[in-house]
C-alpha cells in the first residue's frame, strides 16, 4: 500500500521538473532515509506524543541545505501523517530516475565469491543485450548456481545445479 502511495508522490516531483532537479531532491531524500534504520528515530516520527511540526523539523534538520521541494514535500507529508513512507518515496524515486537515465543496477547471487572481471563481463553482456547502462554488485550467499537480478528491468536470470540435476533425471526417465 505504501508503495502505491509513494508513486503518487514521486510522479508529483517528477512531473515538470528537470532531471538535476529531480536528482538533488533524491540525495536529499536518501540522506533522510538513512535515518529511518535507526530504531530511536522510527520511535519519534511514529509517536503520537511529538506533534507533527517537529517531526518535520527533525526531519528537515537531517539535511544541510535542504532544497525548497523538499522541504514542501516533507511539510506535505507530515501534515498528511504520511512521514513514515519517506523511504519508499526515495526508492521509487531512484527507481524512476534509473528509467530516466538508462541507468540499472543489479545483483549477483553466487555462493563463490567471482572475480571482478567476470562481472564487468557480466556487466558489459548484459548493457549491450538490453541496451543499458548496468552496475552489477556481488552478493555471496548459500544460493547453489549463479543468478543475477536487475531490479530495475524485471530480469531474474538463474543456473542453479540442483535444477539442472532434477531436468537431466526427468529426460533420463523419458527416454526410458
């Protein structure tokens, strides 16, 4: 639901604005999300005791310089009670501003740790075939195979050792 309620805003800041503009206001808007993973603050902007003006205080105080559109934004949001959706505002942001700028990250789920060129070949495959700029990150996890994901596109691209054990075994059983 929050997601849903976060588009509408981003689609309000992105509308009629430049691309810079709209980037500032999205490091602006990551600075004060970074907030959100601190337990204290999460305790402050949800209590009921601590009135609304001074959550958009406290918020606005995050960030040295906060431009005017987003200290309107964060006005908005507070007198609307919605301060808690800031971090899905930002990630929807980045997200449409990725799409603006053909720029995409990804992941790459292994359980061996890959070496840097062959994830800037990864990389560089990948750009060419969908016709993007892609940044790959490495995540070594218990995943058995490899699989790289890019969020931004909707592409989930996998091997995985045990699926392609249980496939040879229903062909060796058709063939019988």
């Amino acid at each position: 639901m929050k997601d849903l309620i976060a588009k509408r805003y981003v689609k309000a800041l992105l509308d009629g604005r430049d691309v810079e503009s709209s980037v500032a206001v999205g490091k602006e808007l990551a600075e004060i999300s970074s907030a959100y993973a601190d337990d204290k603050f999460i305790a402050i902007i949800s209590s009921s005791e601590v009135a609304d003006s001074k959550k958009v205080e406290l918020i606005n105080s995050l960030v040295d310089g906060c431009s005017e559109t987003t200290t309107n934004l964060i006005k908005l949001l507070g007198s609307n009670k919605r301060l808690d959706i800031i971090p899905f505002i930002e990630k929807e942001l980045q997200t449409q501003l990725a799409i603006l700028n053909n720029n995409y990250t990804g992941v790459v789920y292994t359980n061996n740790e890959l070496g840097s060129e062959y994830i800037t070949s990864i990389e560089e495959k990948f750009s060419k075939k969908f016709d993007v700029n892609l940044t790959l990150t490495q995540n070594v996890c218990d995943y058995d195979g490899i699989k790289v994901d890019i969020d931004g596109l909707g592409v989930e691209i996998s091997f995985s050792k045990e699926r392609l054990k249980s496939q040879m075994i229903n062909h060796i059983l058709k063939a019988v």
